[in-house]
C-alpha cells in the first residue's frame, strides 16, 4: 500500500451547483424557463428580495419593493391583494442554462 499522498490535504472538492449555491436541506431548485432558481425558506425577507410566490393557484416570481410586490410582467401587488398572496419562499440564486 504506502502513505497517503501530502497533496491530499490540499485539494479542492469539485466545484458543483451545490457547492457554489450553498444548497442545504430546506433549498429548492425549480426548473424555469430559462435554467433554474435556487429558492430558501422566507425566515426574514427584506426590500429588495425576490419572493417566489402563489397567487391565484399559479407560482411566480416577485420583487418586494417596500410593501408593493413587483411580478415578472410588472404588475404591482399592493394593498389588500396582499392578503391573498402565500410567499413560498426566497430565490437565493438564478442559474441560467448553457446551450
């Protein structure tokens, strides 16, 4: 057998979407049209956050600006709309696909 090479203790684990995302257990990546969001739990969100969000029984992304939700489409979310609006959680990452 031998010893175990010195080099060893300086080497690098493999970059990976995991490594480079820091993907835990509660993370989840969905599939969009253009590659893939990596979406955490919504412990404590900020302005400026993009929310994946449920609206009407469809998912879409938004952006909080203030106390307004600012979707995809630019469409404004404010008021009493917000009420019906479930945040499922917070997009840490976007990775677009290479084609």
């Amino acid at each position: 057998m031998g010893f175990a090479s010195p080099a060893a203790d300086y080497a690098e684990r493999p970059l990976s979407p995991t490594v480079l995302c820091n993907i835990g257990s509660e993370s989840r990546v969905l599939e969009t049209d253009v590659g893939f969001a990596v979406v955490e739990p919504a412990m404590k969100i900020k302005s400026g956050d993009i929310l994946l969000i449920l609206s009407d029984g469809h998912t879409q992304f938004a952006k909080l600006m203030g106390k307004t939700l600012i979707t995809d489409d630019g469409e404004a979310i404010e008021g009493i709309v917000l009420e019906e609006i479930e945040v499922l959680g917070r997009v840490t990452f976007f990775i677009n696909r290479a084609k």
